[in-house]
C-alpha cells in the first residue's frame, strides 16, 4: 500500500514538474518572442500603410490636377485616316512581336486583333514567335499567319529549334532577323491579348514626341472577368495595381514595372539597357528595372487597354503567381548591389526602387500578409498576455483594403472574399518569394498560364475533372485547422470577437484544400 502510495506520488511530482517547465517555457520563451514578432509586424504594417497611402494620394493629386499624360508630355496624332498610306508616310516603322507556346485556344484572337491595328501596312511588321512544341498548335499558327500575309499584311512566323530562355529568348531571338533593322518601336503582345485597331495611334505619339521616354505602357481589361468569383477577385487586385501602383510611379517619374506585355519600346533604350535578359523569370522587369537605370522614363497610359483573359482555373493561376512572386525576388537578389552601385540615377530615385518597389511590394507584403495575419495573429488568442492594437488588426487593413477596392466598384460587395482568397494566396506567394531569394529548384520554373479562349466547350472540355483525394491540397488544409482550432480556442476561452475572422479564414483555407475554387476541380503538383 505505502509503495502504491509512493508511485502515486512520484507521478504526481513529475506532472508538477513538467506542468512548471511548460509554465516557465511559456513565460520566459514563448510571451516574450510572440510579443517581438507582433512589434515587428506592427511596424511592418505601418510601413505598408503609408506606402499604400502614398500611392493614392498621388493618384489622387493626379487626377485633381487633371494631369493626364497627354497634358503633361508632348503628344501629337499623326493626323490620318488613311491608313493605305505610302512609304513615305510620317509613321515610323513599327515591329509587333507575339510569343506564343501551345496557345492554340487564343492565339488567333491577338493575330487577328494585331494585324488589323489602324497603321500603315507598310510601316509595321508582324512578328508570330512561335516556340510550340504542340503540333496542332503549330499548324494553327502558321495557317493563321498565311491568311493574314494573303491580305497584305507583312507578317513574319518564327520558329526557334528551341525554347531556350523561354520567353526572353524568343524575343531576343526575334530581333536579331535583318529585317527588324528599320524599325523604331518594338510592341509586345502577349498570345492572349486582343489590341484595339486605335492602340499604336494613342500609344507611339508619346514616344515619337519625347525622347527621354523609352516605354509605353498601356493597361488591361479583362473577357472573362464575371467567369467565376475567383476571376473577379482577380480583376479587383489587377485594377489596383494599374490604378495606384503603375500610374503612381508613372505620375511622378519614379518607377513602375513593365508588365511584359501591351508595351511600346523605343528598340535604342532597349539595346542601350542591355536588351532581353533570362537570368530570371520576370524578364519584363529585369529590362525595365536597367533602362530606369540608364537614366530612361517610363508612362503608363492609363485610358488605353487591351482586352486579355484571366486565369480561370486555380491551377493556372498558381502557376502564375508563382512566377509573379518568385521572379521578382530572385531579381531584386540579383540586382540590389548593381543598384545601389549605379552613378547615373539619383539616390532618391535607387532608395524609391531598392526599397518602395522590390522591399516592401515584392517581397514583404507577401511574408507579412500569410505570416501575420495567418499564422501570428491566430497564435495571441491562446497567450492573453498579448495585446495587438486595433489600428494593426482593424483600422490600417481597412483602409488598405477599401483603397485596392475602390478601383474595381462594381465588385465591393464581394471584399470580404477579397480578403479571404488573397490571405490564401499570401502563402503561395511568400513561398514563391522565398524561393526567388534563396534560389531553390523552382526557381526558373516557367509554365505557360493556360487560357482558354472564346469556346464554352474548350472551358468545360480542355480541364480534367479528378478524384476528390486526388484535388487535395494538404497545405491548405493544414493551416485551415490551425485557423480553426485558434478560433474554437478564442471562443470558448477568449476575450475578444477574433474568432469570427479566425473561422471564415480557416474556411478559405478549406474551401481552396479541397478544390473548390475557380471554373474547375483539378490536381496542383506540390
């Protein structure tokens, strides 16, 4: 009996034991990082805001002023209907270059649409970069080019043996035929992407008519943006970037990327910077972040879009973020010493870039948006000793959140799923990020974002259903229990309302785990 007592005893002893050490470990340990991590992202968050902020009040202050590009650099029309015009027409030489890689659903949409730009036929040459390996894809095209060169359009299909540097070197590759040595201009349109006949007439003047400009951006609009919620948020996130992020730094002469297509390129700054590069996968950037350092100036044209389409499928649209957020991490990795080295800009304007445009809205935003507001915040409900202050929690997200809203008004109603999906694809992206900065295996993967088109039979055809075990996402799935278990905790435990957000959080993550998300239910390769 007294050894039965004894044991008892023992174990008691060893459960206080353990109970004080988990007790220490929770007050020496755990409080104490939690709280500096929490202070670290309240600062983030602030920083963030006040990037935000900047950005609109500048949009804003623009669009007061009235200051359209058209008012504040020199823009004159070439004053013709004719577009039969001779050779001596006061057109300048125009090449348009189209990459296309197994883009059979879309690539007669942007042929045609280019070959019927309102220019002189004799002044633009149509560039088909075919780098296919689908053969239906390569007949398609190829007939396609025949018909429009029928019609008297000068249009050139090139094939490479091939596909090395992706997209970059296919561009490379076509400006290195003899007959490209005449033109001024270079425009870049991606397979899926359907100019007005008006685009070169309201885009090129700019760059006839001020020398110090090297590209044209133009903006986009969307075909399928009511296809499904997930395209509508889509066009929600794309709006503000254009609307702030591109027209801010184009306001100001600061910086903005080129979005690698619906662009005009004045072909010297572009050789003068180097040319095409594929030491990344965000090409576009890579040329674009060189010609600002070469001293060159950038407009984003805001009044002139050129219809595309959005990816309707999940699996295309992590493909490409992916390659979103990977590519210009892996940039910045690259270029941040030749940056902060180059004598020919001014050191505001290499603060604005290393900092502004790489730091804080190509690589933070992303870690800072999944690890906060996914991971940390749920994690204060379980220690009460931490407080986070309601303008980290409420009141700077709110206003960040109505700002991206704003530029997309039919679709307010839908922010909350806004929120949600874009906390999801925080963490694809920060994993993307981490992967451009520490340059893993995945760091140059380039997957073509599959469009699909004008057919309804392609969208319910070309996507194979699966399994419900084989559209499992475990990642997803696993933060969606984290979330929710936090959100029960906070529930029953808690002192606060958190729980709600904790919940609809944990049921995006769900709802993306298991596959029900986009046009269609498909399998994710890890």
């Amino acid at each position: 009996m007294a050894t039965s007592s004894g044991g008892l005893f023992d174990d008691m002893n060893v459960l206080g034991v353990i109970g004080y050490v988990l007790e220490q470990t929770r007050f020496l340990f755990l409080v104490p990082i939690l709280k500096r991590l929490v202070n670290i992202c309240q600062v983030i968050s602030l920083l963030l805001f006040i990037d935000a902020a900047y950005m609109a009040t500048v949009v804003a202050i623009v669009k007061l002023l009235g200051r359209t590009p058209k008012k504040v650099l020199k823009w004159e029309s070439f004053n013709s209907d004719d577009v039969e015009l001779a050779p001596s027409s006061n057109h300048p030489m125009v090449l348009i270059q189209i990459p296309i890689y197994n883009e059979k659903e879309v690539c007669q949409l942007s042929i045609g649409a280019v070959c019927k730009l309102s220019w002189p036929s004799d002044r633009m040459i149509v560039q088909v970069l075919d780098d296919s390996t689908d053969e239906d894809s390569k007949k398609m095209v190829l007939l396609e080019c025949k018909k429009w060169a029928s019609e008297g359009i000068n249009i050139k299909s090139e094939v490479r043996d091939s596909r090395n540097g992706y997209k970059a070197g296919a561009l490379t590759a076509g400006m290195k035929h003899s007959y490209v040595e005449g033109c001024e201009f270079v425009v870049i349109f991606d397979a899926d992407f359907q100019p007005e006949p008006d685009f070169l007439e309201r885009t090129v003047p700019f760059l006839v008519h001020n020398s110090e400009i090297a590209l044209v951006q133009a903006g986009w609009k969307y075909v399928n943006s009511n296809e499904c919620i997930m395209t509508r948020i889509q066009e929600m996130s794309l709006n503000y970037h254009f609307a702030v992020e591109q027209k801010s730094g184009s306001s100001v002469h600061g910086f903005f990327g080129f979005n690698g297509t619906a662009g005009v390129w004045r072909i010297s700054d572009l050789n003068e910077a180097g040319g095409w590069r594929d030491r990344t996968i965000v090409e576009d950037m890579d040329l674009a972040v060189r010609a600002h350092l070469s001293g060159r100036k950038f407009v984003f044209v805001d009044d002139v879009k050129v219809k595309n389409e959005l990816p309707s499928s999940f699996r295309a649209y992590r493909y490409q973020q992916h390659r979103w957020s990977c590519g210009p991490a892996n940039l910045f990795k690259k270029m941040a010493m030749e940056v902060i080295q180059n004598q020919s800009v001014s050191i505001w304007k290499k603060a604005y870039l290393i900092y502004n445009f790489f730091f804080l809205r190509k690589i933070i935003v992303h870690i800072f948006t999944f690890v906060f507001y996914c991971l940390i915040l749920p994690a204060t409900v379980i220690f009460p000793e931490i407080e986070v202050p309601k303008w980290t929690t409420i009141y700077i997200p709110a206003t960040i959140t109505i700002l991206n809203a704003i530029a997309t008004p039919k679709s307010f109603y839908l922010i909350l799923y806004w929120i949600l999906f874009e906390n999801v694809m925080a963490m694809h992206r920060s994993k993307g990020t981490l992967i451009g900065l520490l340059e893993t295996s995945r760091v140059k993967e380039w997957v073509v974002t599959q469009k699909l088109g004008e057919s309804n039979t392609l969208r319910q055809n070309l996507i194979p259903r699966y399994s419900f075990p084989e559209r499992l996402r475990w990642r997803e799935i696993t933060v969606g229990m984290y979330l929710f278990i936090c959100g029960y905790y906070d529930f029953v435990y808690g002192k606060t309302y958190l729980y709600v957000y904790l919940f609809l959080q944990s049921v995006a993550f769900f709802v993306v785990g298991v596959g029900y998300i986009g046009m269609s239910v498909e399998s994710v390769p890890s």
